[in-house]
C-alpha cells in the first residue's frame, strides 16, 4: 500500500531553502493553529501584533478538507474547489475523528456529515475510505490531519518568509488522551514540534488579555466567555491577576452548535421537498450538500433580518 507518512508540503517556501545555500542565517518562527470542524485558521506574532496567515487565495481561512485523486492529493481550498465533484474522496470532520477508535460513539454521531465512507484504518483508528492513484485505501484521521497540516505549515512559511518548526494547537478540552496523543502525531508526521496543546478556552482567554495588555489592573477581575462555534457552545470563566490567568471552570456542549442549526433547517428543507414529491435529498450526497448551503445562507442571512427565504 501506499504510504503518507513521507509526504510533504505541495507549495513549500523557497526562502529557507536558499538561505541555507547562501550559508545564511535562517529566521525561524513558531505559530499557531486553530482547527476548527470547517475551516483552519493560523497565525504568528509579527511586528504589529498576532496576524492571522493569509493563504494562497487571499483568504484568512482554510477549508478542513483533505481529498484525494487519481494522480494527486487535494489539500484546503484545492479540496473545496473539487467538493461536489469528488465527494467520494474528499475527507473532512478531522476535529471530530482524530484519535478515534473505530467503534467510538463519536464515530457514529459523525457518519450523518462523512462525504466519504468511513472505515476501519490500521490500530483500530476510524479512517477514510478513498481512492487514491487507482488504489482503494482506508487513510487514518491522524494521517489525514498531518497532511493538512503539511499544507497549512507551507502556508505559514510563505506567508512570514520564515521557517517553521514549531507549532501550538488550540484543541477542545474534553478531548481525551488518546486523542490528543493523535495530534501529536499528526504534528510530527508533519515534521513540526508541538509546544503546547491549548485548551480553546486558555486561548480565548488569553486572546482577551492580549488585547488589553495596557491595562494595569490592580485587582483581580473575573471574567466569563461564551464561544457559540460550528460544533458545539463552550462557556468558561476564567480570572485574570497580574503576570497569569487562570481557567475556574468551563462547560462545552456539543448538542447547541451551529451544526445543529444545520440539522434542523436540513430537517424543514427535507419535509417541504417530501410534500412536494421530491425524493429524500439526504440520502443524496449532492442534494445534500445543496441544501447545507442553502441553511448556510439562511443562518447568514437570519444574522442581520428577522426572516429568511431558503431557495
């Protein structure tokens, strides 16, 4: 079979490259990456501050979609550009999979927003089941994290003219400790060394504090964040005193997300289809994906107005 564990970035930054062939001095940075359930998002402290990373597309986010083809792998945006077309191949629901066993109940839930078949991949690991270069395949979620990765870091490295070894991973708390094992070794199949795995409620946390960093605060202050995300509502209350902050306690609920929202506009879209004749879009993957951009825009749109029409 054919092995990942080898494979490297498709756009790598030339800047350290010819730097070592200069016998120059090379700049090295460290970043840190947001994996969310849709998109990935980076960034590294610069001269003005934390700048997110702006890929090759001009945008500040990544899709979280590894595909794969007859010839190549699709990573980020290459991935959406093919998403209706080689759906079959296109592996997405990283965050959720990762470090998963096979027979996890998490794996199950996550079956109803698989594009590709799940499988069983090798240390009893859920995995994808694609076809890559003519060949039948079951890629573990780890592995297909660590080419994502792979892609991001190049990103980076274009992005800031630097290079980068170094990587911080914002991760959900109640992630166990197989799973945060498995991001672990996504980052070093990536070639990158991970210095801290952080809980998103510390970096929310401390995103605040860095804002505020001109303030002198000679008591402490006690603060609580909400973070309503795509796959599920977290609530912390974390208390700020000079030189460090402290988490008291958080809350996550995946059941209260935007992909619940999802779910219930794809239920209403379906039971109006099905009393005008039309056959279950869910059964679908095409349809289906329609109809997630559809609530897509019906959430956009409901946002700003108090109605919306879904077309």
């Amino acid at each position: 079979s054919r092995h990942f564990f080898h494979s490297r970035p498709s756009v790598p930054s030339a800047a350290p490259q010819r730097r070592r062939q200069r016998g120059m001095a090379i700049r090295r940075t460290a970043v840190g990456i947001d994996l969310g359930t849709t998109d990935v998002f980076a960034a590294n402290v610069g001269r003005k501050g934390v700048e997110i990373v702006q890929n090759s597309v001009s945008e500040r986010r990544t899709p979280a979609l590894v595909g794969f083809t007859s010839r190549r792998r699709l990573l980020g945006d290459a991935a959406y550009a093919q998403l209706k077309s080689n759906y079959k191949n296109t592996c997405r629901g990283l965050k959720h999979l990762v470090g998963r066993a096979w027979d996890s109940p998490d794996v199950e839930a996550e079956r109803i927003w698989a594009l590709s078949p799940l499988g069983k991949a090798e240390h009893g690991d859920v995995g994808y089941e694609v076809n890559y270069c003519g060949e039948e395949q079951c890629v573990s979620a780890t592995v297909c994290l660590s080419m994502l990765v792979t892609s991001i870091i190049a990103t980076c490295q274009a992005w800031t003219k630097m290079e980068v070894r170094q990587v911080v991973l914002a991760i959900p708390s109640y992630y166990t400790e197989q799973v945060r094992q498995a991001c672990l070794d996504a980052l070093y199949i990536a070639g990158v060394q991970c210095l801290r795995l952080l809980h998103e409620s510390t970096a929310i946390a401390l995103a605040w504090r860095f804002e505020r960093r001109s303030l002198e605060e000679t008591e402490p202050v006690t603060v609580a964040f909400c973070s309503a995300g795509h796959s599920g509502l977290l609530v912390a209350v974390a208390r700020f005193e000079q030189g460090g902050v402290a988490i008291l306690g958080e809350a996550y609920d995946r059941c209260v997300s935007g992909r619940a929202m999802d779910m219930a506009l794809l239920g209403m879209f379906v039971e109006s289809l099905k009393k005008q004749g039309a056959p279950d879009p869910m059964g679908i993957v095409k349809a289906r994906l329609k109809l997630e951009e559809a609530a897509t825009k019906v959430k956009k749109t409901l946002s700003v107005v108090e109605e919306a029409t879904a077309v």
